[in-house]
C-alpha cells in the first residue's frame, strides 16, 4: 500500500514535470507520417489484398488479439479483456472497423500515433498496458500492412466497459509522466556491427513480440528497469530470465531448443504454461521457422545477469525431507524420479533454468492449480498437470517447490511457506482440506 502511494505521488510529480517540458518542447512526435484522410472503415478493394496478408503476420507477431479479445469470445478485436495491473484492471479497446463502438472513424494517422505513441484519438494517453512502448520499433512498412489488415477484420458493435483505476491513475494525464521517464520516441535503430538476422531478432523481441512486457523487471511504476529480459514477476507467475546466463537463463539452450520452445509450446526440458502458452499459442508458433531462429539468435547474444548457482541446500533438513517425500508419492509418475519428466509433455523439473529462478512464483502457482502446457499445431497433445491446492498444506507445497529447485543438480534458495499463503490468497484457492475426507483421485 505504501509503495502504491509512493508510486502515485512520483507519477503525479513526474506528470508536472513532463507538463512543463512538453510545453516548452512542443511534441516531439514524428507520428505524422500516415495518411490523415481516409477512414478505417471505408471499404477495401482487392488491389489491398497482399498488403491485408502482410499485415495479419504483423498482427501475429504483435500478438494483438491477445488482449484486444475477451476471453471465449469469439468477436476477435472487440476489447473487454481487463489486463490486471499493480494498480487495478485496465480494459483493452474494441479495435474493429465499427464506427461507433470500435475505431471505424479512425484515420491511419490516429492508428499509427495509439499503436505507436500511445495516444488516443483526441489526444488522450493511452495506459502503458498497451504496449506501444514496444510498438515504437515497428517500421512504417509494417504499421502500413497492420492498419490494412485491421480494416479488413469484421466490425464487432460492442461497448466496452470503462477503466477505472483510483487516483492518481485514473487521470490519463498523470501518463505523460510515465511516458516522460519511460517512453522512449525513438524508432528500431539496427546494429550496423551484428548481421542481418540478429537484427531481424531484434526488431521482433524489442518491437512487435514485446518479450520485454513480461520478461524485464519493473520499477514500482511500472516502468522497464535496465534488467532487460533478466526475469519479472506477474504476480501468478514468474517470466523467467531469457538471456544466454547459464544459471536462471537459457544460455545452456541451443538455437534449435529455443526455435522448438516457440513453436511448439515445449522442448527438450521446459513446457509454455500460463501467459507464455498463450503468446507461444496466438503469435510465436505462427512465426516463420526464419523469424523464430534470428529471436533464437539475438536473445543468445544477451549477457543477461550475474546470478551464479550456489550450493545447493542440505537433504538432510525436514524441509527438504518433507519435500522429498511428498515428491516421490505426488510427482514421480509424471516428472519421474530423475525430475526428468516427459520430453514435450510434462515438464523436467531437473536441467530446467525455469525451477532455479529467484522467484518461485511459477513453481508455486503451477502446484497450487495444477496447469495444462501449450497447445500448438506443432503439439496437439499439450499434458496437463492437477491441482495440488486441497491436498496440502502450504508448509508442504513449500517443502516440494524447495526440494525440486535443490534436486538432481538443481540449486536455488528455499521456498517459504508465507509466499504459498499468498498465492493462495491470490488464485482465490480453498485452504487445504481436512486430511480424513476420503481422497478418491
Ligand atoms: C498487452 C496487451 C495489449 C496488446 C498486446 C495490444 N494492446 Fe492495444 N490496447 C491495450 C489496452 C489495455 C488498451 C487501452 C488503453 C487505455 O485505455 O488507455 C489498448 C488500446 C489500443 C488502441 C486505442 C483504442 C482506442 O479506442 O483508444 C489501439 C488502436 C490499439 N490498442 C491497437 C493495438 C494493436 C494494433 C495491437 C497489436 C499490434 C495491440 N493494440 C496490442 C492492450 C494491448
Ligand atoms: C504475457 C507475458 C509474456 C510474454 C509477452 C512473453 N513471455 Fe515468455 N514467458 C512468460 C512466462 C510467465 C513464462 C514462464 C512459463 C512457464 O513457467 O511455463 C515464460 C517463459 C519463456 C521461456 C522459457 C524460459 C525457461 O527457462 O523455461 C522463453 C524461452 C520465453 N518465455 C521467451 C519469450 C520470448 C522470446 C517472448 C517474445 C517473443 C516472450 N517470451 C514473451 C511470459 C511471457
Ligand atoms: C499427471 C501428471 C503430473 C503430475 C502428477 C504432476 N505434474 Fe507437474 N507438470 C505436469 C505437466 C504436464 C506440466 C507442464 C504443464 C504446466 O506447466 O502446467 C507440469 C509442470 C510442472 C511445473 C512447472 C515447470 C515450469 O517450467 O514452470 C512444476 C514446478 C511441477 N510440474 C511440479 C510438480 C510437483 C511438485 C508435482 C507433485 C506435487 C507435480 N508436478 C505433479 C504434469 C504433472
């Protein structure tokens, strides 16, 4: 609650700060670059038809139905997906050609300076949580084909709810402060020392993929701290570390390993579950194998972080003991008892950076509520994993996070049982049950 506070007065601060700046700069956008004349929903003609095909990749890439679309709703674009934040829930638009409910008055100008600016038709800003912060890396070719593409999608009449964050988020104003500290209005620059397909690599992990969303840490306003892709917590989960540390990172992946994790939803060690099921399910699997080896290849070149393995901890403390034993009665005939699991359908526990990350999140949440990996053209038969929730207490559930993070070579500091109460708490899950009622599973 403090820090929330905290965060609001810096944000209020920074937004007069940024008020006087801006005055005195004028805006410095250069989001004037598209046509200003005609208007989304104006009809197509078929000499459109190669550019709306292009502009439905970028789409995929940019993995905007993602949020643009309600869960089990089958209106793509129509919004009223709430994305949570540290700061409430923040309604994604209706991005379809309708006039009324949707952006069918807008021009491609408007389109680019929301998709790329972060701004709203009048001018507005836009929260962060639409990720333009990433988006202003795409290339004008791209938005082009994207802005086709959007106009050929079916116009969804469907008003979606308001946002309505407490102060001082509610004043969309106080953004133009996030923006002023975080924002940077410089488009995809290539590394003229790195070749082509590493700079491919980067143009889709820094703009389009946003990969930097979930996988940098944020500061408490939700800004991206220079830890870039060196792990974030999501509150349910943890995105681990995706650099070439050989730790908490994926530096021990080969490209291939990385290429299959992407399409497939799984690889030799690890398994998409959560938030990364869904961008492997709606965007990454559908990227050409040519895309998804130059991201391979740019997130190797990432030095990532410093954290080194420790020693791992003793087997001889009850903790690790209670672990151990919960493991080899609950877990084995999935993971095994190597901790090596089932290639592509039930994660390895052992030789898995995600196991030994700082934060457990993932870990916990995943035997709390059990999980279902990936599902992707690739691999139709994604393995779930039940919910572990009823069955123990949260004194065990940290006893098997602690012993399978220090098992089979693993090494990463205990797991408390206070971080499992909370998540609990978070996943509105019952406590344990009572150990007589009779357990048939
Ligand atoms: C991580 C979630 C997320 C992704 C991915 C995302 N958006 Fe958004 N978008 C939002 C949210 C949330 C809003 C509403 C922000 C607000 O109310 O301030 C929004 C707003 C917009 C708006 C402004 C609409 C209006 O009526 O003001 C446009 C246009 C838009 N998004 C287009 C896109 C496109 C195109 C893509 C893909 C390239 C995309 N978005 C991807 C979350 C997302
Ligand atoms: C919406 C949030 C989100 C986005 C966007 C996202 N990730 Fe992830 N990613 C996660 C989470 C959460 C996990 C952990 C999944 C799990 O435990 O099964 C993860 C796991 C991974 C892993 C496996 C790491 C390991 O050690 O097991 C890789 C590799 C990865 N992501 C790469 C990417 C790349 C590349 C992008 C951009 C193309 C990306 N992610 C975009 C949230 C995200
Ligand atoms: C019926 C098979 C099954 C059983 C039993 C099972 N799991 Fe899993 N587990 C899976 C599958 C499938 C996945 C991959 C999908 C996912 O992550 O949700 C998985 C994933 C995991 C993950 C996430 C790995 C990652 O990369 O984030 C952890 C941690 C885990 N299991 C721990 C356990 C523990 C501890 C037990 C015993 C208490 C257990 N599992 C029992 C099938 C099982």
């Amino acid at each position: 609650m403090n820090k929330i506070k905290l965060a609001g007065v810096a944000v209020a601060v920074a937004a007069v700060v940024a008020g006087v700046l801006l005055y005195q700069n004028g805006n410095t956008s250069a989001d004037n670059v598209a046509d200003n004349t005609i208007l989304m929903k104006q009809p197509l003609t078929t000499a459109d038809a190669d550019a709306v095909k292009r502009g439905k990749y970028i789409a995929i890439a940019g993995d905007c139905v993602a949020c643009h679309t309600a869960p089990e709703s089958k209106n793509a674009f129509a919004g009223g997906y709430a994305i949570s934040t540290p700061f409430g829930g923040i309604y994604a638009s209706n991005i379809t050609p309708d006039a009324e409910t949707g952006i069918g008055n807008w021009t491609e100008r408007d389109f680019y300076r929301a998709v790329r600016h972060g701004k709203g038709k009048d001018g507005e800003n836009l929260y962060p949580a639409m990720p333009y912060n990433a988006y202003i890396k795409v290339s004008d070719r791209d938005m082009h084909d994207l802005w086709m593409y959007m106009r050929s999608v079916k116009p969804v009449n469907y008003a979606v709810p308001e946002t309505q964050l407490p102060f001082p988020y509610n004043i969309r104003l106080a953004m133009m402060g996030w923006n002023l500290l975080f924002f940077k209005n410089s488009g995809f620059t290539p590394d003229a020392s790195q070749s082509a397909q590493w700079n491919r690599g980067a143009y889709l992990v820094e703009g389009l993929e946003h990969c930097a969303a979930c996988h940098t840490p944020k500061n408490i306003i939700g800004g991206d701290t220079s830890a870039y892709l060196q792990g974030s917590n999501l509150s349910e989960w943890y995105a681990p570390e995706i650099t070439s540390n050989t730790y908490t990172g994926i530096g021990n992946w080969s490209e291939d390993q990385i290429v299959d994790y992407l399409k497939l939803g799984s690889n030799h060690v690890a398994v998409a579950a959560g938030p990364m099921a869904e961008a492997v399910t709606h965007s990454t699997q559908h990227l050409t194998d040519e895309d998804l080896r130059a991201i391979a290849v740019y997130l190797k070149s990432q030095p990532g972080s410093d954290r080194q393995k420790p020693e791992p901890l003793k087997m001889d403390s009850a903790q690790m003991k209670m672990g151990e034993n919960i493991y080899s009665i609950n877990c084995t005939a999935c993971h095994n008892s190597d901790g090596k699991g089932i290639p592509n359908l039930a994660a390895s526990l052992a030789d898995n950076p995600a196991i030994m990350g700082p934060d457990a999140s993932s870990i916990i949440t995943t035997i709390l509520q059990g999980g279902r990996g990936a599902v992707t053209q690739g691999n139709p038969t994604s393995g779930a994993m039940p919910s572990f929730a009823w069955k123990f207490t949260d004194e065990q559930v940290a006893a098997a996070a602690t012993y399978i993070r220090n098992a089979w070579g693993n090494a990463a500091p205990a797991v408390d049982a206070k971080e499992v109460a909370a998540k609990r708490k978070l996943l509105n899950l019952p406590e344990q049950m009572p150990q007589d009622v009779p357990t048939q599973h």
